[in-house]
C-alpha cells in the first residue's frame, strides 16, 4: 500500500501543485476541505477530498473531522502516514491534533509553529539574524496606532496569522493609510479586535527566498522576484520569475535558520525599495502559493518535506539551477490583475499606479517558455477550475 500524506487545507493556492509533489513522489494523498467551499483540488483525479466543518466555523468540531479522518485511513501494516499543512489555518489545527504513532507532522511543531503564527516573533527573529526591518510598532489600542500618524504613509496588518475567537479562527484585515483619514478609518473598522503590526509603507518590488532547513544545513535553495501582484495594492503575485539567491540574502538566512532552530521548508518574504535596500516583510513556515515557480524547476519541497519526516535519512538531491530564468504566471490572478488595475487605487499611498493598456499587453503577451500555475495534462480540470474560482471569488468580494 502507498504511504497516505493529509494535507489541507484544499483551498490553499499551493494545494494542486503541492497534491501533485506528493503523488508524483509515490505517496497517497488526501486533502482537507472546507465543507461549503469551492476549490480547484475538489476536481482532481488524484486526490481523495474529506469535507470538514471549517475551523473559521467551529474550530473544536474541524479538529474532531480531522482525528476521525486520520483514524479511518491509518494504514493496516501500522507504517506511519505524515500530515503536511498548507495554509495557516492547517498549521494551527495540526498542532493541536493528537492523532497517535499512526501520524507524523512534516511541518512545524511547539515553538516553530509559533514562530510560523506569530509575526512579532518572527520580527525579532529577523532583527536578530540581520535582516533590514521597518521600525514596527505592535499595537492593541487605538492610540498606540495613532501615535505613527506623523510617518504616513503607513500600512497595518495583523501581528498572528490565525486569530482564535469564541471557538473560531479568524483573519484579521490589512491596511494601507496614507492619510489621518484613511488612518483613522481604518483604525475605526480594526477597534483593538487583534494586536496589530504598525509600519511605514514601503514601495518596492516583492520578493522571495526557499529552501528545506535540515539537520545538515539548508538544501534546495531557490528565489523569485514578483512580476505582478494580483491587486497592486499588495497581494500575492500572478506572475513570478525565479532569480538566484544572492550570497548576502542567504548567509542572513542562514543565521535566522541557525538561530530559530527551524527545521523543514520555508518561504522568506522580502521587499526591494526603489534603492535597491531589502527589507524583511515575514516568514512562512508552510507552503507558500508560487509553489508552482520552484516545481518547475524541479524543486519538489512538498514530497521532500514528507520524505524527511518519515525517514530523517531519506536522500534528497536538489537540482543544479537552471541557466535561465523561468517565469510561471496564475491565469485566473493575472485577468483579476487587468481587473484591479482598471478598477484603480483606493489608497493615495500607492503614487505610482500601472498603466491599463501597458498592463494589459504584459498580460496578453505569452512567450514561449512561460509556465502556468496548476496545470497538468493528466488533471487538466484543475487549471481550469482554479482559473474560474478564482476570478468569480474575487469578484463576488469585491461586490460585497
């Protein structure tokens, strides 16, 4: 029988290429689904998909979906199945599973998974290790916020990934103020609800670094540059394109990586200002959404991941980098580019606004060796799903 790997959730970006990692590497998989909610993975004819109550829901019943799941495909031969998280809220949940010797983790526990929710943790992390960070304020009141007003622009977002309430897990909202009014708005719609992360709105291009920390050093090593975020007033990217690793980059990484303790795969987030200084957006410690950039180059971090788990001696052998740089592009994020771009700014912070008719021929022109996210022959259903959820998705947020 196949070794089983749980994964989840299946509306995570990364699911299809992650699910595909997995199965290509001789692992069963199956995913966790949000019972109600759509997802391109749903389509594909190599994955079994178990609904679940989401956790944002009812966190206690998602956690009792997911023990009876596992203890209902723990293999017969008493071999050890690995649960591998996704998003933030798999993360969360798998931490606080108690599924037996039938169910290793590949993927962070304890005070790595802390380190992987906790934004102020990872701040000063990064502060230690030597990165370049924004001075940061992390606020729980109104006017620790507003104390910042005099550096506006300024952009706030959540201090945890997840946020546990009454039961449920909630998100909490970013925003971007470039005035005392859309400050004190937003300060108005935020009202203390989660501890939040104050700081000055940098403008600059999006970065990327990967890699799987093991007990010998990091292997796999792999960067990328964001040639298109789906809403330029920041968000995922549409279309990336890999880069090398710059020596500097990876030794303060390495320093982050030595002095956490980390241990698995992991996505550091990085923004290049306009005079070229990076600087430490956060940490990922699960799958990160251009896994379809590193596969495509041969770097299949999901099924190393649950290799090492299983068997810590496991061989893993990384590719050479390739030659030439490869660009893979989202189809249903860069037509919601087009749509955002006409849609235009809602923040005064954000100067410089792209050009529709120049964005829209950087979109419609495909070169020959551009790669798609989530596409494969043998499932094509998935592409086109994941395309079609994801434009009507945000569209219908946007409407609301």
């Amino acid at each position: 029988m196949k070794p089983r790997v749980c994964i989840g959730f299946a509306e995570a970006l990364s699911a299809p290429e992650a699910a595909w990692s997995l199965v290509d590497a001789g692992f069963a998989v199956t995913a966790f689904a949000r019972r109600g909610r759509h997802s391109a993975l749903r389509h594909s004819a190599h994955v079994e998909v178990v609904e679940v109550t989401p956790p944002e829901l009812d966190a206690e019943a998602a956690l009792a979906a997911l023990e009876r799941t596992l203890a209902a495909r723990a293999l017969p031969t008493g071999e050890p199945g690995a649960l591998f998280p996704l998003d933030d809220a798999a993360l969360w949940l798998f931490n606080r599973l108690k599924p037996g010797p039938d169910w290793l983790l590949a993927g962070p526990r304890g005070p790595a998974a802390e380190l992987a929710l906790d934004k102020a943790v990872q701040i000063q992390a990064a502060r230690s290790a030597g990165f370049n960070v924004p001075p940061t304020t992390i606020a729980e009141t109104a006017g620790e916020v507003q104390a910042r007003s005099a550096e506006l622009p300024l952009i706030l977002r959540p201090a945890r990934a997840v946020l546990p309430e009454n039961g449920r897990l909630r998100k909490g909202h970013n925003w971007i103020c470039a005035t005392r009014t859309e400050l004190d708005q937003a300060v108005s719609k935020w009202a203390g609800a989660w501890p939040q992360l104050v700081q000055p709105f940098i403008v600059g291009q999006g970065e990327g670094v990967f890699g799987l920390a093991t007990e010998n050093g990091v292997r796999g090593w792999s960067a990328h540059r964001r040639l298109r975020m789906m809403n330029p007033h920041g968000s995922g990217s549409s279309a990336c394109v890999s880069q090398p690793v710059a020596p500097e980059t990876r030794a303060v990484i390495e320093r982050f990586i030595q002095q956490t303790g980390w241990r698995g795969i992991f996505m550091v987030e990085l923004l290049r200002d306009h005079a070229g200084k990076l600087w430490f957006v956060e940490f990922n410690g699960r799958s990160w959404g251009s896994l379809a950039l590193a596969r495509r180059q041969g770097l299949e971090y999901p099924a190393w991941a649950v290799q090492l788990a299983l068997n810590p001696a496991a061989d893993i052998a990384p590719p050479a980098p390739g030659d030439k740089p490869v660009v893979c592009r989202n189809a249903g994020r860069e037509f919601m580019h087009l749509l955002f771009v006409l849609r235009g700014r809602k923040s005064g912070a954000l100067r410089e606004w792209p050009s529709f008719w120049r964005t829209a021929l950087e979109v419609l022109r495909v070169r020959r060796h551009d790669r798609c996210y989530n596409w494969r022959r043998d499932d094509a259903r998935v592409f086109f799903c994941d395309a079609w959820y994801t434009v009507r998705d945000n569209v219908c947020k946007s409407k609301g």
